[in-house]
C-alpha cells in the first residue's frame, strides 16, 4: 500500500466518521431544541417531534444530493464515460 492509498483510506474513515457524528448529533440538536421550545410554548411533544423528523429528513436528503453529485464526479472521470464535446472525433 503505497501513500496515497493509505491517505484515501484514512480520508474515508474521516469522512464516515464526520457523517456519522452529524447523523446522530443534528437531530439530537434539533429535538433539544424543540423540546425546549415545548417547554416554554407548553405543548411538549409537538415541536419536539417535527423539529427531530425535520433535522432526519434534512440530514437524508443532504446525504442523496452529495451522493448523487460524487457519483457524477466518478462517473464523469472513468474510462467508460462518453467523450466530451471538445475530445469528440469530427463526423467523416
């Protein structure tokens, strides 16, 4: 294993751990938050609970759109993608 293989590896245990904190600790944030505000509003579980489902549907949809556009990235790059425009052979 040479270096570079090692800091992408290294750079992929970062990344997951980072995601791993944010997916846990966002709505932990978010539902403290509301329950806070339920205190306060006196309506305890309601904000709570949309605060919480809101911060979970956020985190799933970030977590989508930077999927979908590395994968774009790395579909983009390989060998097997269609040549573009400029590299493009002129018709005969």
């Amino acid at each position: 294993m040479d270096g570079r293989d090692q800091r992408d590896m290294y750079r992929g245990f970062g990344d997951g751990f980072t995601r791993a904190f944010e997916m846990a600790l966002t709505p932990a944030v978010f539902g403290a938050f509301g329950y806070l505000l339920d205190r306060w509003l006196g309506i305890v579980p309601v904000v709570t609970i949309v605060l919480f489902l809101t911060a979970v549907g956020g985190q799933f949809v970030k977590m989508y759109y930077t999927y979908d556009a590395r994968m774009r990235v790395h579909e983009a790059a390989g060998a097997w993608a269609p040549p573009q425009a400029h590299e493009a052979e002129p018709p005969v």
